[in-house]
C-alpha cells in the first residue's frame, strides 16, 4: 500500500508498506507525472523498505518503463532512485533499470538497499 506521496525540494518521495501491488504502483507515477511541479522537479525517491510483498509482474515493469519514457518527454531531467529492503523488490527495481535502459529512458536510475546511499545518490 502507499503510506505517502511527498514533494519537497524538487524532489518526489513515494513511501510504500506492507503488500504493494501494480496498481498502487502505477497510482503513485500517474500522480506525479501529473502533479504541477512534475516538469521542473529533479528526482524520486521510492522507498520500499517496509514492504512485505510486491505484486507485479515482468510485463507491468516494463509498462511503468513505458509510461516513463512518456513523460521524460515533458522532464528528461529526473534521477530516479529505489531502496528496497528484500530480495524481491530489489529484483523488480532492477528490472524496472533494466527496462529504462531497453526503452531508452535519458532518466537516471539507481537502485539500493540503503536509505543513505539512496539520499546521497540524489544529491
């Protein structure tokens, strides 16, 4: 589930709990493609450290991917950065980076099991 959505300092902080699936996944990027200062923000934080499980499949990634190359198209300018606390999130994340990569995203993306070294990335 979402416990927030955040926007301070250009950047966008997406917390998730529990059980996330798909479709809470594509809520929390439709909301900030779609938020007002999407076009001049300059990074995302999407934090999955309290996570028990993530429904998603390969296919849905690669649509997030998708959706991602979209809106680079109003922002190519975005690091993108995801922290995971098990196995299995961290696996998606890094398929989503993969994805990026087949799509030709020009967004940044880095995936870590630390908070830290996240914020730092970011900065």
């Amino acid at each position: 589930m979402i416990e927030s959505i955040t926007y301070d300092k250009n950047q966008f902080k997406i917390i998730f709990k529990d059980i996330v699936t798909s479709k809470e996944i594509f809520e929390a990027n439709e909301y900030i493609i779609k938020h007002q200062e999407f076009k001049t923000s300059l990074s995302q934080l999407w934090i999955y450290s309290d996570v028990k499980d993530v429904q998603l499949e390969s296919e849905e990634i690669r649509r997030v991917a998708v959706q991602d190359k979209k809106a680079s198209l109003l922002n190519p300018d975005i690091k993108v950065a995801i922290v995971s606390n098990e196995l299995l999130s961290f696996g998606l994340s890094r398929t989503y980076q993969s994805y990026c990569r087949v799509e030709d995203l020009p967004w940044e993306v880095f995936v870590t099991y630390s908070l830290d070294e996240a914020q730092e990335w970011l900065n």
